[in-house]
C-alpha cells in the first residue's frame, strides 16, 4: 500500500505567495516604531482587514461554544429575574451559589492583595534591591489612584464565573500610569491553537470594544482620524457584519445594553450631537517576516486595529516588544485543555436542581391554597363559589341540606421534603468549592453545636483547598501583570518623579532616601532585574502561617531543653513576618548602637541564657557526653 507521503519531497506550489500583507515599503517607518496606517494603499489596509476577520473567525468559532453556558452562569450570578416576571414562580431563584462566589472572591482578594504594599517585588541581584523598593511603592501608588483593586477584582470574578478572564495591561502615557481593563470574555478572541497557559505561543489576540470617535481621538493613539475627518461619520459595514460582534447585537440583549446600534434620534431641536459608538477591533498579532515581505526579520510582533469592520486606523510595532499585553486567568488550571474550567461549571448543575425544586415547592403550596372544587349547578349558586361576597355566603337551591353538591378536592403536599433536598443540594455545593458555612461567616449548627476548635480546623482545610488555587491564580496571572506593569514603569517612565511615604512604611533599601515623607527618584534607580513575589496563598490559619505556631515552638523548645540546637532569633524573626511585618531590617540596631554594648533588654536576654544555660536535664547532659560534646569532671582525657 502506497504511503500518503511518497511525494512531499516533490516541489509544491503554493495556493498563494504566503504574504500576508506587503510591507517592504514601510520598513523604515516600521522599524521606528511609527503608525503607517495612514500610509497603506487600498491594497494593503484590506488585506490587514482581512486577516484580523480570519483570525477573529477561527477563534469565534470555538470559543462561541461557551457563550450559552456563560449566559446561563451570568443569570445564576445575577440572581437574575425576568422584569416582565408576575408570578412567584418565575421569581424564585436560589440565591446560595452567589454567595459561594462571593466567599471564594473574597478569600482570593484577601490572599492576592492584602498586603502592603501590594504587590511585593525582590531585586535578582544587589544592585536591584533599591530598585525593587521603589518600584514596589510606586506600582502600589498607581493601583490606589487607578482603583486598581477593583479590576483585579473584576479579573478574580471572571475567573470564577468563567473560568476565562482575558485582561489588559497598558501604559497610559497621559497618566504616567499603568492601566488594567477588564474585557467581557465574549469580546475577547485568542488564537485556540495554543493550550490553556501556554500564551507565549499565541500568534494573536483580539480585543473587541466599542467606542465612541471623540474617545478614539483624545487618547492620542490613532492619528489617522485626524487626518481623515470623515471617519467622524459612523461606517456602513459590510453586509452580515463579522461572527464576532453578533453576541452583543443580539444574544447579549437583556444582559447588557448594546452599544453597536445606531442611536435613534431626532433630526433638528438639537445644534450638536454626541454620535454613534463605534465598533474597535484591536489585533496583537505575531507575524513572520515573510509574511510581510521583510524576510531579514524572524518576527514582527505588531498592533492593528480596525474602525467599524472595515478601517485600519493604527498599525505599527509591538511598543511592548515581544509580549501581549495581556493577562489570561483562570480558576481551575489545566494544560491539556483549549478553555479553562470555572467554579459555575461545577455549581450550575446543582443551581438548577435546586431552583426547580423551589418552585415545584411553591406550585404545590399554590395549589394547596387554590384547592379544586366541584359544584353541582342545580343544586348551589354557582357565581357565588367564584364572586366570594363579603359575608361568605352561597346560596343553595330550596330544599338542598348545607355541605350539599359541592366537593373540595384537597392537594396533598407532596413536595414536603423539598427543603431538606435543597439543602443538601447547597451542602454539596460547599464541598465542591471548599466554601463552608464558617468561610461564609454563618453558623454552623449541623448536628449539634461544633467547638471552636472543630469550626478551625474545617475552616483550615477548606483555606488550604482555596489556597492551591490562590497559589496558581497569583503564579499564572498575578506574576506576568506585576512585570508587565514593571516594564511599563521601567521602560516608559521618562521623567524623575516621587512617592508619598507613610511613617515606618519605608524599607531599609530605601529609608536613606524618605524626605519629609517623601521619597524622591530617578529614572536610574528603577531599573534592574526585578520579579514578583509568588503568595503563598493562604490566609493565617495555616499553621506555619500563624505567629501562634512559632511562638507555641519556641515554648516547646524551651521546655524540652533544645532551645540551644536552634537559631531562636530566626524563629522569632519568622513569627513576626506571620504577623504581617515583612520588612523587618528598617527595626534592626544600627552598628552606632552596638558599638555602645547591649541595651538593657538585651542584658536581660543574656543573663536569662546564662542561667538557662548553668543546669542542665540529666538525660541532655548524658545524650551530649556520649556525643563527646561535655567532659565529666574529673575526666583525665
């Protein structure tokens, strides 16, 4: 049987060129990091179009499988009911799954950014220590003015009901500052060739957004509109529109307001007008350099972006280099899959469960009150069944005894037990997502009142389940948007500038440096290698993480005789970093102060040591004589 592949090795034409686009012209401008579009023929400006449809289409088209689920986790989210919903029925949603997101939001915010600073950078080096306390400061600086809590909170929330949070990382040259936005997933298109985590191999990424021409203009990026005033005037696209815009044209309508239609106003009454939104399309796109005709280039990692389907109005290199600037998230990590798993893929399942057995509870209730009742119209006045008057009298044919053709049908409640079921259903849910009654800061009553120490432990396994996730969310997310915002800060901070200080809020590397509060820096000291503390993920209650378990150490090794075989100092030290004290080397006695001899304290410490020191347990004196470490007295050897 012959084999597939006899011929490779025979010459093969290709369908086309394999260029997508020739930009040999533009080389120079290219390569001085300028915007040519404003200089691309009809030619080129639709064959870029071109691309970033085909690369939005190949994405939509696998990536679209997930919007329904989304949209039904966005109704679980929401507690959403229909506004046009009348009857009890249609209003009753199980509300317990919102308030499990809402405890692992919390843990993960607590763990991610609750420390001060923020985000805690080291130096790789000496000379980089400096410039990690600075830089350390600043970004903690830029993420209280930008609200910057807020859009790790957003991302840590996508996380969770999407498991796909696709998130932003630029450089506001206006501000001097970083900037994190937050995309709805659906406006988002990654290349889906690469695996889950494995972003570095992304040939591009799509950011869809709508925007409004005068926004588009101020932010200074695109100066192709000023040179064309006619693209103030909304585009007519082209006939269908891309895949990627329908969502929120259509299945999006009821969730959110669609900013793509026309706004529907009147002609006159009016001397100005605020205009369309218009549609954005910004592609981040790694293209080889044949592919441009630059064939001397490995890579050009480039920005488009096009206006209403159809303009590019920004087309230029890559100001970020060789990186996306943009922070993929996801709540359950897994490699060997395109989409990442969300916490509402495991809770929606048993949300729905619960919800109808909430309203089959109250169809039941409703038709134990409305009980069917069957009348005999020769016997009862009929209209009195149905127009109760106020007396509650009906009226019966002469001679017919009280009680007489009429028969109540009573609905047995048959839906009893519903309750106990939905609160299995809500158990069920705390243990696929580790968010106890106690994490939730409820009572914990099942089968009888639980010690404190049983709500503790329960607690601690829990936060040690949240903490794995914590760990990876804080190495996979966290970590490449602290150094994207740090080569930000280094790259493009052209000016000198300064920080506000609080009291004891300055780090020895740095303390030398605080003038009335405020320390002041140049563009030389913020450079270096830097990198991001990973956190460890875990609030206090794991016990290497609570000051209680070092001190209850120190306390055992006294007693026990082995505080001698250990570095109390460190322990100590370590004790006090669990207390949430990182920096503990601004406290430190300066070589002036030890040269005066020890503070009273420490003369303290020392005669303590001494006398602890003078008896020994018998046991450790014979375990150290046969070591050879203690001679017996008399001993002649």
């Amino acid at each position: 049987m012959a084999s597939n592949y006899t011929n490779y090795r025979a010459e093969f034409t290709p369908l086309n060129d394999g260029i997508v686009v020739d930009l040999s012209e533009h080389a120079d401008a290219l390569t001085q990091y300028e915007d040519i579009s404003a200089l691309l023929s009809d030619e080129q400006e639709q064959r870029l179009v071109q691309y970033v449809k085909s690369a939005m289409q190949m994405s939509y088209d696998r990536i679209s499988r997930r919007y329904d689920h989304w949209k039904q986790a966005d109704r679980a989210h929401d507690v959403y009911v229909r506004p046009d919903a009348t009857s009890f029925k249609e209003k009753a949603v199980i509300a317990d799954t919102r308030a499990i997101a809402d405890t692992v939001l919390t843990y993960l915010m607590a763990a991610l950014t609750g420390r001060n600073p923020m985000f805690q950078l080291e130096g790789l080096n000496r000379k980089s220590r400096k410039s990690s306390a600075i830089i350390e400061r600043l970004l903690h600086q830029q993420m209280r003015r930008t609200a910057g809590e807020a859009r790790i909170a957003q991302h840590l929330l996508d996380c969770i009901r999407y498991g796909y949070a696709p998130t932003k990382v630029t450089w506001n040259a206006n501000t001097r500052s970083n900037e994190i936005t937050n995309f709805d997933p659906r406006r988002v298109f990654h290349d889906p060739r690469c695996q889950w985590g494995d972003w570095e191999r992304m040939q591009y990424i799509i950011f869809s957004d709508f925007s409004s021409y005068d926004a588009l203009l101020q932010t200074g990026l695109y100066p192709k509109l000023a040179k064309y005033p006619s693209l103030r005037n909304r585009l007519t696209p082209p006939a269908g529109g891309w895949d990627g815009h329908r969502w929120h044209q259509e299945a999006g309508r009821g969730l959110s307001i669609d900013p793509s239609e026309r706004n529907r106003r009147e002609n006159g009454g009016s001397f100005f007008t605020l205009g369309d939104s218009r549609i954005v399309d910004e592609c981040w796109i790694r293209l080889a350099g044949y592919e441009v005709n630059l064939p001397q280039l490995d890579h050009l990692y480039m920005v488009v972006t096009i206006l209403d389907e159809g303009v590019v109005i920004r087309a230029q290199l890559n100001p970020y280099g060789r990186q996306f600037p943009t922070v993929i998230g996801g709540l359950y990590h897994d490699a060997h899959k395109t989409y990442g798993q969300s916490l509402y893929d495991l809770l929606l399942p048993l949300h729905d469960i619960s919800t109808w057995l909430l309203r089959s509870r109250i169809d039941n209730v409703q038709a134990s009150l409305t009980n069917l009742i069957f009348a005999d119209p020769t016997q009862v006045a009929i209209n009195d069944l149905i127009d109760r008057n106020p007396h509650g009298i009906v009226r019966t044919m002469p001679g017919v005894e009280p009680g007489k053709g009429v028969f109540i049908a009573n609905v047995p409640d048959v839906t009893r037990g519903h309750w106990n079921d939905i609160g299995a259903m809500s158990e069920l849910k705390q243990r696929l997502s580790a968010a106890s009654d106690a994490q939730q800061g409820m009572p914990t009553a099942e089968g009888g009142v639980r010690t404190a120490t049983e709500i503790q432990r329960l607690t601690q396994l829990g936060s040690q389940r949240l903490g794995v996730l914590s760990r990876i969310i804080s190495a996979t997310s966290v970590r490449p948007m602290v150094r994207m915002m740090t080569s930000n800060i280094q790259d493009f901070f052209s000016k000198d500038g300064s920080i506000r200080i609080s009291d004891g809020d300055s780090a020895s590397a740095v303390s030398s440096m605080v003038e009335d509060g405020y320390l002041d820096f140049n563009i030389s000291e913020i450079q270096g290698d830097i990198d991001y503390l990973v956190v460890d993920g875990t609030l206090p209650l794991e016990p290497t993480r609570n000051a209680e378990t070092w001190i209850n150490m120190l306390k055992t090794l006294n007693e026990t005789g082995m505080a001698m075989e250990y570095n109390s100092g460190k322990i100590v030290e370590e004790a006090i970093r669990s207390m949430g004290v990182s920096d503990l080397d601004q406290f430190k006695i300066g070589k002036e102060q030890q040269a005066e001899g020890p503070t009273p304290s420490q003369q303290m410490m020392l005669m303590e040591k001494a006398r602890g020191a003078s008896v020994q347990p018998q046991q450790q004196v014979e375990n150290e004589v046969k070591k050879g470490n203690l001679v017996p007295i008399g001993d002649k050897r």
